[in-house]
C-alpha cells in the first residue's frame, strides 16, 4: 500500500462517546458487542478501580492548574468516571474544577484549546443560533439546564470573551456533582459578544470575536433572541445566567425574569447564600430580621442583589417596604452613595441617601468614607463585596463593635489577595464578638481559648439544590420565595449557637445538603404556585431526580 493510501486505524466510536464510554470498565461480552476486540488491555476494571487510578493520576499532577487539565481530560474521555472521582472528592477538588483554578485555566483557554465542549454563539450571526442548538440533535424534553454566560465579569478576573465557556462547563460540573442533574442533559453556552481586553483582540490564538464588546441594542436583541430561541428549542429547561457584567445583568434578569425560568448565580446565588449565613448569624445576635441595619462596602451587581435579598427578608419579618430599604446603606468608590450623585447605577438609586440626612457627617475629599458611615448608622450587619484588600480596617471593625454586640461582618470578596479582612483579624479586633463568614475558605481561628470555624459564603451550597429543586418542580420561574427557601434549609443544616460555631455548613457532603435544599425549594415552588410538577413525596422525588456516577445496564449500548 502507497503512503497516499496509509491513514490511522480508526477508534471505534464508543470510545470517543464520553457519555457511553467506560474504558476497560467494558465486559468481554460488551467489548464483542461494540466491535471492540483487541482494542482495549485484557483486564476489566470495576468503575471504583477506574476512580481510584484516576484519583492517583491527578494527585500526581504538578500544579492545581495542571490538575484541572487532567480533570478536563477525563471529562471529555468518559463522564461517568470523571463525576465518580468528583463526587468522592468534591471538597478537595471543588477549588480545581471551578474557583479559584478555573480563573487560570480562563485565562489560557485559547492557547490549550484542545476540543470544543459545549455551544459558541456570536453576536456576528445571531440568526445562527437556532442551527446551533440544533446541532445537539436534542428533543424539547431532553434539556434541564443551560448555562451561559457573556464573560465579562469573569470571578474577580474581568473580561475574558470566548474564553469564559470554561465558566459554564465548570459551573454545570458542580451542579451535576453537587446535586446529581443528569451530564446528558445540560448544555454550556458561550455568548460572545466580543471582548474590551487588547491582550486577546491581539492575541493571534484567540479563538474568539477580535472587537470590541457589542453594546446597546445590538446586545439587547442577541441577548433577546437567545432566550427566545433557547427556551422554545428546550421548554423545561433553567437557564441560567453566569458572571454578566453588573448593569447587563440587572437588566437582564428584571426584564425577562417574569417571562422565562432565569436565574442569576452573580445576584440571585450569592445573595442566597448570603442570606443563609445571615439567618444563621441572627439566631445568635438575637436582632431580627426586620431590625438589622446593613452596610454594604461594593455596591456592583453582587452586593445590591445581596441587600435586595435582606431587604426583601426584612419585609417578609414585619418591616414596610420603605423602613427595610432606608435600613440599607450602600458604599463604592465615591463613598456613601448620595441621591445627587450624578453617577449612581439605577439599581443603587433605592438606597442612595438623602443629602439631608447626612448633612454633618463628616467628609473626606468630599466623600462620606466606609468608617464615617460604620460609626454614623452602628449597623448590626457589614458586608464586603468591593474586592479591595483590608478594606475592613481595625478602625471599622472596633466601631462595628462599639454599635452592636454581636457584629455581624461578611468580608466575603475573594481571592485571598481581595479579602476585605481575614476573619483571625476580625475576631481579635472585635474580642471575640463578631459573626463572621467569607466569600474564600479559611482554617479555624483560635482566639481566648476558643476555637472559630469560619464558614465559607460559597455559592456551591446553595445554587446545586436550587437547580435541582426547580427542575424537580418544573418551576416556570425561580420566585423570591425559592430563593428564601434555598438560603433558610442551608441555614438550617448548622446550628450555630456553640461558641466559635461555624455559620454555614462545611461543602463535605454537598449532595446530601443539596437534597435537602432542593426539597425545600420544590415545596416553595408549590407554595408559590408556579410548579408544573406535583410529586406527592417531595423528598423521595428529589433523590429519584439525582443522577448516579455509575454504569448502568444499557448504558453502553
């Protein structure tokens, strides 16, 4: 034979199907049924034996970076063994394949490119966007989750355009871990839109649009045609919006909120499980909820949904609309917002403040700074989302303490290197007294002889359960109700009460924590009356729901 008429022998196709693919899992006799004699090692290992070379593989990786490749690898040879590793392990690889090490896996995707995952969609060819999802050969009914995102506002790393997809798969590898929701029927999406950063516009790897981002209408009506088309390609599925820039998803989420089953994990998930930590931190203050006053220090996307969420808490305690809104004090980079300020966002103008009201407080280059408003409001409740290292001063958190006697302070801005303050500093500075979580995790803090469990605001204990209990309900949209529900059952799995006690709960069992969120959010769903789906057993509804790392009978057909 010439060379003209030499190729590579084929693979046979099951072993490139990662959803069907099982390795050396396969049996003799499946292995005579597949057309797979001869090309795999005699030997037939159990999935649990897959897992435990696999783990090993990854262990022996050198960096964090390094192992999340690996993960990613794994994932896109066979599923099955990929979530069995990361359900055994999830607390420990959590970091890997999502915050912080996606951040970096981001910022080289179009340089490691390696095969595509997931749906791209380019504002270029919105009339494209029907043949892609086409492109999945899926039914209406075959799609319970999609997520997309935009990537602008890529965790605390900016904008990365097309690069941000790796946002999407790793946020759905966490919902089908951490709460089961069936591998085969979830999709990542890449909306892009372009990008403002000049590295990638001249970077000759980038596989994205090189322009800059599409704003205005244009946006509006790509954004518009894609949850049009989305939600009629796939009627029952979530959609799910990730890491949009502050005013796109604001905007988004109020205007089509009501018509389409959207949730936002930036404003809806992190204010959720905000609030978990703060229903946590009241049964110890001992300040209800309709009294706590609230200072907020980054007043973008996340830290107004944040206050929106207590604010609407307050009002479900006995509060009127208008004494829980003047209850929030908000601070950016020009200090206390003001109502003059000819600045503000429309989402901060609910909170900004009567110039009056603050007539002779004291100003520094003509701003009302974080400290000032700390010692003028004595909250009971500080929360940091500005990413803007040791914010939260000495100064501040002794002021917090002299107002209330049980501060309730949440630097919860991450990485490490943006923490408003670590907690071993917060609790010495307020001798013991504060309440405290954060956005990163921390190690136990000793202080006068006790031991302080820091719980960590991550959004995996709460959005995982969410989605699984609006699928489970067949919810047609996720109610404030849900959201409250989501963050009361999280709040509920720790007590709280024991000295140095951790707030939240730890993310060692997140499937068992996520059943029994999503529990709690179907019978809100219910409650609220926007369910399609009425199991008589709720719980057991939601544990026949979760799908199971394992190979099941037929699955190789």
């Amino acid at each position: 034979m010439t060379d003209s008429h030499a190729r590579t022998p084929a693979i046979p196709g099951v072993l490139v199907d990662p959803l069907r693919n099982r390795g050396v899992a396969f049996t003799p006799e499946e292995r005579e049924a597949l057309g797979l004699t001869g090309r795999l090692p005699s030997a037939v290992l159990t999935l649990d034996r897959q897992a435990q070379r696999a783990y090993q593989q990854m262990q022996a990786q050198s960096s964090d970076l390094a192992k999340n490749v690996y993960l990613e690898q794994l994932h896109d040879r066979n599923e099955t063994l990929y979530f069995k590793v990361l359900t055994e392990h999830l607390a420990e690889l959590l970091p890997i394949v999502y915050d912080p090490t996606v951040g970096e896996a981001i910022e080289k995707y179009s340089h490691e490119y390696r095969r595509p995952r997931g749906i791209f969609l380019s504002v270029d060819r919105p009339d494209d966007i029907e043949k892609a999802f086409a492109t999945l050969q899926l039914g209406p009914e075959d799609v319970d989750l999609i997520v997309c995102t935009d990537a602008e506002e890529i965790l605390g790393i900016g904008d990365w355009g097309v690069n941000g997809i790796q946002i999407s798969v790793g946020k759905l590898a966490v919902y089908t871990a951490a709460a089961g929701i069936d591998p085969s029927r979830v999709v990542p999406v890449s909306l892009d839109v372009g990008t403002d950063r000049a590295s990638l516009q001249e970077d000759p790897l980038y596989l994205g649009n090189r322009h800059p981002r599409v704003r205005g209408a244009d946006y509006d009506s790509f954004i518009e045609k894609y949850l049009e088309t989305a939600s009629s390609a796939f009627p029952d599925a979530l959609l799910h919006f990730e890491d949009f820039g502050p005013s796109n998803a604001r905007r988004i989420l109020e205007q089509y909120g009501g018509r389409y089953r959207i949730f936002n994990d930036d404003m809806q998930g992190t204010g959720a499980i905000t609030l978990a930590a703060a229903l946590s931190a009241v049964k110890v203050s001992g300040v209800r909820m309709r009294d706590q006053k609230l200072v907020v220090f980054g007043a973008g996307t996340a830290g107004v949904g944040i206050a929106d969420q207590l604010r609407d808490t307050m009002i479900r305690d006995g509060a009127d609309a208008e004494r829980a809104a003047a209850q929030v004090w908000l601070v950016d980079k020009q200090g206390l917002l003001i109502r003059d300020m000819t600045d503000l966002r429309d989402f901060q103008q609910t909170y900004a403040r009567d110039p009056a009201e603050i007539a002779d407080w004291e100003r520094s280059d003509g701003q009302v700074s974080l400290l000032e408003t700390v010692r003028r409001v004595e909250p009971t409740i500080l929360l940091g989302t500005s990413t803007a290292h040791g914010a939260f001063t000495r100064e501040v958190v002794e002021a917090m303490s002299e107002g209330t006697e049980r501060p309730i302070i949440f630097p919860i801005s991450n990485p490490t290197s943006r923490i408003e303050a670590m907690p071993a500093d917060v609790i010495a500075w307020s001798r013991g007294k504060a309440l405290v979580a954060t956005g990163i995790p921390v190690e136990p803090v000793e202080y006068d002889g006790v031991t302080y469990q820091i719980g960590q605001a991550n959004n995996a204990l709460l959005y995982p359960g969410l989605g699984l209990g609006t699928i489970v309900s067949g919810a047609s949209q996720v109610t404030a109700g849900m959201l409250l529900a989501a963050a009361q059952a999280v709040a509920d799995q720790v007590d709280p009460s024991g000295p140095g006690a951790s707030l939240l709960p730890p993310v060692d069992d997140l499937r068992e924590s996520s059943a029994i969120t999503a529990t709690a959010v179907v019978a809100a769903a219910l409650d609220d009356g926007v369910a399609t789906s009425k199991p008589v057993d709720i719980a057991e509804a939601v544990r026949q729901a979760m799908w199971q790392p394992v190979y099941t009978d037929g699955a190789a057909a």
